[in-house]
C-alpha cells in the first residue's frame, strides 16, 4: 500500500466537519457501501453527488459517507500496516468481522477510536486504569452487525492541544505506522489485558496515539 498517498487522500476529508448526524445504522451503511471500492476522495464527492444529489436526505448521507469513507481507509491503512510486520500473520479471510490478523498466533480484531468523552475521566486516569476503558469502549462504541467481545487491540487518539479535533489524527499515517512498529517490536502476550464476556476469556490491548 502506499501510505504517503493514502495519507494524502485522508487529509483532504479533514477540511469538512466531522458530523454523523445519527447512529451508525445497517440501512445507511448498505447505501454507502460504495466507499469500499473508492479510493480517490475526489471520485468519493463526485459519488455522493450521484448517488445522492436528489435525495431530501443528501446533508445526512454525505456526512455518513464522508465519515464512513474515512474510518474505513485509514483502518485498511492500520490494518496493512500490522500485516507487514514479522510477527504478524494476516487472517486469510479479509471479510471476517472478527479476526483482521494474528499477533505470535493470537487472533485481534483491531479499531481505531478517538479518546471518548463519555468514559467521564482524564487520559492520565484511563492511562493508569486501561481495562476499565477498554472494558467502556467493548460495551459502549459498538452497535447492531459491528458489536463482538472478542480480542481486539485499541489505538486510542489523542490530540492535546486541539481536544475537538482527535478524529484528525486518522489520517496521520505514517506516524501511526511508527507507533504499531514500537508496540509490535515491544508486544509481551503477558501484559494483555483479560476480559470475561459471557463465560469466555478475551485478551485486548491499547496503543496510545497522543500527538
């Protein structure tokens, strides 16, 4: 993958607010589906405009696109970046919802998220206390086809001098892959963090992205 070019492409969704609108749904994502095979942000507006320019719901839809077209590359971006390390096996099937690669034989699902205010305490407290954030972020981010409780690592954004704007740091690619080379060249299965869900042992992590 070319990262400086994928960087390039994300970048230019971040002069437009970042605004959902709504809930992440099943109905919008199948009228958006198309961001999967759009590559070009460029080809992405002009989509939108196609597919809903006449639609009374357009200013939703193309927030939801835009948003949706963002998260999916840069994580296709994330994701790659795992898969070219040596100590990373990719998952042989790229549609399962919950396996993305293997990290010393051990499955993850991986998701990129911004330091969410609704966990209601400061980075340094959830820094001293990752499992009881990674406990809030299995419980309260996911919805309908996206919610698993299965091993999962965690890159958590963190902007420090614009708090309104850690969704930005998405499209930073290349310092991203920086951060996953320390923590894949560091990774000690040990220091996993083990979780119960319905009877069943989950092991999940967090890399902290603070720029």
């Amino acid at each position: 993958m070319d990262y400086k070019r994928l960087e390039k492409e994300l970048k230019k969704r971040t002069i437009f607010n970042y605004e959902w609108g709504r809930k992440q749904t099943d109905e919008f994502d199948k009228r958006t589906n198309f961001i999967y095979k759009t590559y070009s942000f460029k080809t992405l507006l002009e989509k939108i405009e196609l597919h809903f320019g006449k639609d009374k719901r357009k200013n939703d839809l193309k927030n939801y696109t835009l948003n949706r077209w963002f998260n999916f590359w840069s994580a296709k971006g994330v994701e790659t970046i795992f898969c070219e390390h040596q100590k990373v096996k990719a998952h042989k099937n790229s549609y399962n919802k919950f396996i993305d690669f293997y990290i010393e034989n051990i499955p993850f699902d991986h998701k990129t998220t911004v330091f969410p205010k609704g966990f209601n305490k400061s980075v340094t407290y959830a820094q001293k206390h990752p499992k009881e954030l990674i406990i809030w972020l299995y419980k309260n981010q996911s919805s309908q086809q996206r919610q698993h409780f299965k091993n999962r690592l965690f890159i958590v954004l963190i902007d420090k001098n614009h708090s309104k704007e850690h969704w930005k740091l998405k499209a930073e690619i290349n310092w991203l892959q920086q951060l996953i080379s320390t923590y894949l060249l560091n990774f000690d299965r040990a220091k996993l963090v083990e979780l119960s869900f319905d009877n069943k042992l989950v092991f999940a992590d967090i890399i902290w992205a603070i720029k």
